[in-house]
C-alpha cells in the first residue's frame, strides 16, 4: 500500500449506545468492562479508517473512568487518530453521557489505544498514512501523543 498523508477529520467516528441491564453493574452502573469493549470498537473503526487496511488492538496505553453512566443512559463514544508511527496509530476516545432532553453531553470516560495494521496477505504489519492535524485540538492531541509514544519507548517503561 503506498502510503501518504491523510487528515485527521477521515478518521473520526461517532457511535452511539442506549445502557440497557445486561451492560450495568449490580448497582445499576454501566460496566467498565462494556464500556471497554465499546470503547475499542470505535477506536478500531476509527484506526481502520485511517489505514485502509486491517488493524488489531495493540495496547490500551489509558483508560479512566471519570463518572458513573445508569442504566437507560444514552452513551456516545467519539474517536480519531491522533498520532501515527511507521505500521502504528494511537486512537483518542472519548465518553459522554448525553442528556436526551437537552443533548447537553458529560465526558464520562478517556482513552489512548494503539493500534497496528496489518497486510491482508501476510499479516504482517503495514505502513500506514502520516496523519494531519489540522485545528489547534487536533495538534494539540497530536503532541501529547507524541510525548505518551517516547514515554512507552524509554528504557524501563
């Protein structure tokens, strides 16, 4: 695959979830662990959005549970690629509780995966585009993933 630059905005993602009983604690709290499992979904579309290619799950460098989210909560999850390697990208998610009365949204949860593509044929891993951060958020997440990636690299991490 050649590969070139691609703009932070091809990659992002919004989906949206209803808290239904099964995905809640015995408190009536969505479960860290669905939410999780939410969470790296979305980051995987968004990852293979940018590569064009297959990507697994190759850490959860973050995860922090801000607030607790009811059952009957409306959850939506928005990620996007913040920061590119060689075969690499690191994947910004984040949760929030929307009020459906008013749409108003509470950021509830974070997250920082990496993810890795794959070549379709051997499986093995695949240069990926370089992404373009384009607005002062966008460079913003680009440079703290940056500072995250050398801090995973130094010796003794």
């Amino acid at each position: 695959m050649t590969t070139s630059k691609r703009p932070v905005a091809d990659s992002m993602v919004e989906m949206a979830e209803i808290v239904m009983p099964n995905d809640a604690n015995p408190l009536g709290k969505l479960m860290g662990g669905r939410v999780m499992h939410w969470v790296d979904i979305c980051a995987a579309i968004a990852a293979g959005r940018h590569a064009r290619q297959p990507v697994v799950t190759a850490s959860v460098d973050q995860l922090d549970f801000h607030r607790p989210v009811p059952v009957g909560a409306v959850v939506v999850l928005l990620a996007s690629v913040n920061f590119t390697g060689r075969t690499s990208m690191e994947v910004g998610v984040k949760v929030f509780h929307e009020d459906r009365r008013t749409g108003e949204r509470n950021h509830v949860v974070s997250a920082y995966l990496t993810f890795v593509a794959l070549d379709e044929v051997t499986s093995q891993p695949a240069a990926v585009p370089a992404v373009v951060p384009e607005t002062p958020e966008q460079k913003r997440r680009f440079r703290d993933a940056e500072q995250r990636r050398q801090r995973r690299k130094a010796p003794g991490a």
